[in-house]
C-alpha cells in the first residue's frame, strides 16, 4: 500500500470587507482601482492588483493583453514584477487581487492562475513572512490565503535543483 501524503490547505472566508484590518481593506480599494488601467480588449476580464510590502508601499498592477495573445500577462504578475523590480530585497506582505467584467461594476472572484502561484511562491520562498493572499468574493465576500502554500501546496522551487547553496 502507498503512503498518503495530505497537505492541510485552508482559506479563510469573510462575508464583508469591514471585517478585514485596515490595512487590507485599503489593499482591496487599490487593486479595484487598478482594475480601470487593464488592457482587456480581448477578454473584457478586467483584474487588478495590489501588493504591500514591508515598508507599506504599495505596488499595483492590471492585467495587460496583446493580439499575440500569450505575450499577455496577469495583473498578479505584472504587479508582483514592478514591485520587485522597483523594491528589489523588500519583502512582500500582501497580495490583493480582483476583477470586473467590461461594463459590468460587480466585482468578480479571482483566484490567481497557475502561473502567477508559482511567480508568488519564488518570492515568498525568499523571504521569512509568508506572503498573504486576499481574493475578491462574490456578493462582497472575500477570501484570504494565509501562504501560496495554500494554494501551491507542492510548489517547485530551487530546493528541486539543488540550487540553494550554488553560486550562481
Ligand atoms: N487574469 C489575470 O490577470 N489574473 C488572474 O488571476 C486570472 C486571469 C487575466 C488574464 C487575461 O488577461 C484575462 O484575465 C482572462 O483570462
């Protein structure tokens, strides 16, 4: 018989963005806004994104589409990319992420795609506090990840190369 191997993976869910700190809540206000700058035209999915990082800036991002349609990227990435181009070393506290339909103001559930998990999980791998995650809800709900390893629990990372100790 094998061995099973389970991962604890959990969420937190909160009917009202009252419920969550101040900090986060003002997080949440600038990923919407942000929301308004995507380049969307082929999807009309528009995502925003907003980071904190330890200093309190806070660093945000939309989605970005192109004709070539997987030149595009995602509002997570293209904010996790400024911050950390623009705030190299600083470590990342919280990851806000929504998203509205072209025309329509209600905001939309995200969770971000795989690619984007495995952007958050490298840098949180390069820091001591985990990176918070804090997803829009339907009906004004919200979600909140504690880790990536919620929602990466088996991620791939320079461990696997034996990387860790190498000069590169
Ligand atoms: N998108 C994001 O920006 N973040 C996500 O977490 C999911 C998907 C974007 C990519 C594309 O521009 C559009 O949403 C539709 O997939």
């Amino acid at each position: 018989m094998p061995r099973i191997i389970k991962f604890d993976v959990y969420l937190e869910e909160y009917d009202n963005i009252s419920l969550l700190p101040p900090d986060s809540q003002a997080l949440i206000e600038r990923a919407r806004a942000a929301c308004n700058h995507a380049y969307a035209p082929y999807s009309g999915f528009l995502v925003g994104a907003a980071v904190l990082l330890e200093t309190g800036e806070i660093v945000t991002g939309s989605n970005q589409e192109n004709a070539s349609y997987p030149c595009g990227l995602c509002a997570e990435r293209v904010a996790l990319f400024s911050a950390a181009s623009r705030y190299p070393s600083v470590a990342l506290t919280k990851l806000a992420v929504t998203a509205m339909k072209k025309g329509q103001n209600t905001y939309q559930p995200v969770a971000p795609c795989g690619a984007c998990r495995q952007v958050i999980s490298e840098y949180q791998a390069n820091q001591d506090p985990p990176l918070e995650l804090i997803m829009e809800g339907t009906n004004g709900s919200l979600m909140v990840a504690a880790s990536i390893d919620m929602l990466l629990p088996m991620t791939f990372s320079a461990k696997h190369m034996d990387r860790t100790n190498d000069e590169i």
